[in-house]
C-alpha cells in the first residue's frame, strides 16, 4: 500500500472529486439531454400570457429573445444543455405563486432552480417555466430557541455563516455553493447525521407554494401529509419558499484519513471488507466515508465528533484496522464554503449498501481498480440518529444503517465523454441488484421504475399525496414521483 497523499487528509467531497480530475462523463445522460417535449397535447399556447405574467412580478421573466436567457439557463451540470419556455427570477412569494398559476392555466411543466447544483440538471428544462428563486436567500437565526429560517433559494454557504456565527450548525452538504433546499427537500448526504438526523430531519417547518397556487405553512400539525412528503420527497409537491432548520452546538471534528493508492482488486476488497466491518457498528459520533478518486486512488476516512480523548480512544480503533497504512490526523470545525467544485460536465449513479460484504465487495473492488483515470466512487457512511428515524417518519427512506453510495465521472471533451458513460453505466448497473433504495440525489433522470425503487415502501403514500396536490404532474422536472391513479 502507499504513502497517503498529502492532502488526502481532511477528506471532503473536495478531495475524492478534485484531486486529479479527469475527462469522464456518465452513463444515462445522454437519454436525457436531448430534447423531450413534454406529452403532447398538455400544452396551450401560452406566449401571449407571458407578457402579463412579466408585467405582473416584481422580479424579472427572461424569453428566448432576452439577451440574459442564454446564461441563465445554464445549470452546474452542463451536459444538460435545455431550453427552457421561460424563466421568472422571482422577487418574492407572490411572484412564485403567480408564476405557478401561469403554468397551470397553459399546463406548462414548472422546473424549480434554488442553487442549481441538481446532478441531473433538474433546475432547468425544455419547453418548462423556471422558477428561479436565486433571490430569495433571507437567512434568519433565533439563537433562543435554536431555529434557522432560510428563503427557498439559499446556498448552504448563507445558512451556515449564518448558524456558525451563533455558534451553531446544522447538518448540511459538504460543498458551499449547493443549494439547501435542492438537498433537503430530497433527504440529505450530511455530515453529522449520525449526532443529529439529517437535513431533513432537521426541517421543522416549511412554507410551500402547491399546484394550485395555495401558500401553505407545513410542519407538526400543519398540513402533514405534505410536511411527510417534502422531507425526501424533493420538489414533487410544490416550491418551498421558506425553510426552518433546528440548530445543535458546534462540536469539533478529529480525523483519522487512510491513503491505499491503487492496489490490485482483491487488496482493495480486502480494504473495503475492513471498512465495511469498521462502519457496522459505529458511535453517534462518528461519521465515515469511503473514497476513489480517479487520480489518488482509494482512501478511507473517520471523522469523529466530540471529546479529544473520545475521538482518540476510538480513531485507535482505526488505526489498527488499516495497518500498514499510516493514519493522517486532524482536528477541524465545520466551515460554511465547504469545498468546490466548479461546473462541469458529469454523468452519476447511486445506491444505497446496506452492508458492505459478500458480493457487493467484488463488484466495488472492481470498479474501482477501473476508476483509474475516469471516474469517482464515494460510499458515504448513514448511521447514528438519522439511521434510527423509522423509515415511514418521513419520506426520505435511506434508514437503518448503510452506505450511500455515489459514482460519477466526468467529462470536458466529447471524445472523453463515452469512456466515462460507459464505467458509470457499467458500476451502477453491476450495483443496482445488490442494493434496495437510493439517495435520489444521487441518481441519474430516472425512470419511474427507478424512483418507485429509490423510495422503496414509501413510494405509494408519496404517489398519493402527490395525486392529491398536483394530480398534473406540473412539478416533474426532479425524480417525479408519478401520480397515484384516483381510486
Ligand atoms: C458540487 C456538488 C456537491 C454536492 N454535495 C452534496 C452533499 O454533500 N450531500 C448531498 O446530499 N448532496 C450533495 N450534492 C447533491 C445535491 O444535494 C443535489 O444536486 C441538489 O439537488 C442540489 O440542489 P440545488 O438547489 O443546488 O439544485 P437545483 O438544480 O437548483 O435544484 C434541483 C431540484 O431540487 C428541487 N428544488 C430545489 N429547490 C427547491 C425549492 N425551493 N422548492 C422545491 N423544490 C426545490 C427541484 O426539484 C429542483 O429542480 C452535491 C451536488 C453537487 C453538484
């Protein structure tokens, strides 16, 4: 095994995507890049409403003709290169409600842009209505009773300067720039899930602009079934434009990062075996993640969260495991930019691993040996409170302890783009039959199919509720959830 490289040690998403990037891409993209006009017949002319939907808003609608439509069309993942009808940078609540009536009247799909970080380029779509609500980004913190409200289009950067300065967090994504309500809404891969729930499980309350342009307040005892659903549920149900947060203390973070470099496939199961016994068992505390990076190679991680001599005491444990390989040691506090990653072209797959032995330990291990020089494997360790919450308490259902589990490859010349389909193609499909559920934001544009399986027993209450509030289907530019037929 190697010497860790330096900079492996403080693993962040940064890092396992960063380090050496590389031409690549992924599979399942190329489907959905071209243009697919929604179903035919749904749509009214609707071009002569749009000069009174502009005159209307307080924020600004962009055409086709406007000399900005071109940029602001343009998601973090450009291989989604989609023409949208119109977009409304919306000002306030009132616009988004408007901007939502417009689209009913002409039935025309809404697509929902906060950060605009959607793997699968969700925030933009052909022929839809963009709500863009890049403007509302109102941060508020009440360090009394622990609550952060947040406008629908806030980066998580905002929320956690914020929340940090009052010497508080909550748990978020590892990358500033994303968008909390794109992450929330659909569950959350966070850190300090295993101390205190996920991000969605921190949602308290939320308001939410439904299809038929009612403004709702959600939370405990208020309009439930769509407080259960837009805690995993994503954008299905409507446009979230405020979102409250519980807040918990800040605790410090001590590291121990493993470097492995490239072994052979069967050292690297014999690693991934290792780790998979480490993360069966784990302490609130701790938070763990396993990583190949297309240059550096694989690397694990152990974060530990609490008391020096604690995390000591336990990183030991660590230690010992991955001998010979040296530990790299740190002690950091969560920062609000988190890391970056700059727009690209990428294509990604996910699954959620509920134990990592047997058969899925081959498949890994051979995967990742083909990363080299292509593409990146994250398994990020679910654990702790958020793998506690029954899995009917919301309608995120990655529960239970497991690994979430992301591949994804990119590219920035088309020559490179096939190569980098093809392995994630490859690894998600070699990974599918061996794991029940996924993170939905780790997903490519999925089939229906796909997205029953990502949600597993909650997809029928999800596809109530949805027939219920927008029985169009006008919020289905995201993993839709289609619609439960009326009985
Ligand atoms: C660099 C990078 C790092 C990432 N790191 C993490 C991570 O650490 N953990 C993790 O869990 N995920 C991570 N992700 C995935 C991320 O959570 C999703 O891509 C998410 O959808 C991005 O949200 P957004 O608001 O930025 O995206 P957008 O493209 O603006 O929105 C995506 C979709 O989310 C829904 N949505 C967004 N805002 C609203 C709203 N206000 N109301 C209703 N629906 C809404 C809509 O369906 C929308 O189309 C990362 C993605 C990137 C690109």
């Amino acid at each position: 095994m190697r010497t860790p490289p330096s900079g492996i040690l403080n693993w962040t998403r940064r890092d396992f995507v960063r380090t050496g990037l590389v031409t690549a891409g992924a599979a399942n993209v190329a489907a959905f890049v071209r243009p697919s006009p929604w179903p035919a017949g749904a749509a009214t002319d609707p071009a002569s409403d749009l000069d009174k939907l502009a005159r209307s808003v307080r924020g600004r609608l962009l055409r086709k003709t406007s000399p900005e439509y071109d940029d602001a069309r343009r998601v973090w993942n450009q291989a989604y290169d989609l023409r949208p009808l119109a977009m409304v940078r919306a000002a306030n609540v009132d616009d988004v409600r408007r901007s939502v009536e417009f689209a009913r009247k002409h039935t025309v799909p809404i697509a929902i842009r906060a950060g605009g970080h959607s793997y699968a380029g969700y925030g933009v779509a052909d022929g839809a209505l963009q709500i863009d609500l890049g403007a509302l980004t109102t941060v508020s913190v009440d360090r009394d009773r622990r609550t952060a409200s947040v406008g629908g289009g806030t980066r998580i950067r905002d929320l956690l300067t914020a929340t940090l300065a009052a010497g508080l967090y909550t748990p978020m994504g590892a990358c500033g720039a994303v968008g909390v309500a794109g992450l929330a809404l659909a569950g959350g891969d966070t850190s300090g899930r295993g101390l205190y729930g996920t991000a969605c499980d921190n949602l308290v309350g939320a308001q939410l602009v439904t299809a038929d342009g009612n403004v709702l307040e959600l939370g405990p005892g208020n309009n439930e079934d769509l407080y259960w659903a837009i805690r995993g549920g994503g954008g299905n149900f409507g446009v979230v434009t405020r979102l409250d947060f519980r807040l918990h203390p800040v605790v410090p973070m001590h590291t121990a990062g493993f470097a492995f470099g490239w072994p052979s496939v069967n050292d690297l199961a014999g690693v991934l075996r290792t780790f998979g016994d480490l993360v069966r068992e784990t302490p609130d505390e701790v938070r763990a993640g396993f990583f190949v990076d297309p240059a550096a190679g694989a690397f694990a991680s152990c974060d530990f969260r609490g008391d020096p001599a604690a995390a000591a005491a336990y990183l030991e444990k660590w230690k010992q495991a991955f001998r010979p390989a040296e530990a790299r040691m740190s002690t950091s506090m969560p920062k609000p930019d988190g890391e970056q990653w700059n727009t690209t072209r990428l294509a990604v797959d996910g699954a959620f691993i509920e134990d990592l032995s047997g058969g899925v330990v081959d498949v890994l291990a051979r995967a990742a040996v083909e990363a080299r020089g292509v593409g990146q494997m994250l398994l990020g360790l679910s654990n702790g409170v958020a793998a506690r919450v029954p899995m009917s308490a919301t309608a995120y259902a990655l529960r239970g302890t497991g690994l979430s589990s992301l591949v994804a490859a990119e590219w920035d010349k088309p020559e490179g783009r096939a190569r980098a389909e093809q392995w994630v193609a490859e690894t998600g499909a070699a990974l599918r039959p061996l794991a029940h559920r996924a993170y939905v934001n780790y997903l490519p544009r999925s089939t229906p199919e796909r997205i029953r399986e990502a949600y597993g027993a909650n997809y029928p209450r999800l596809a109530r509720i949805k027939a219920q509030y927008d029985p169009a289907n006008l919020f289905r530019s995201n993993q839709n959830i289609v619609p439960a037929p009326r009985s």
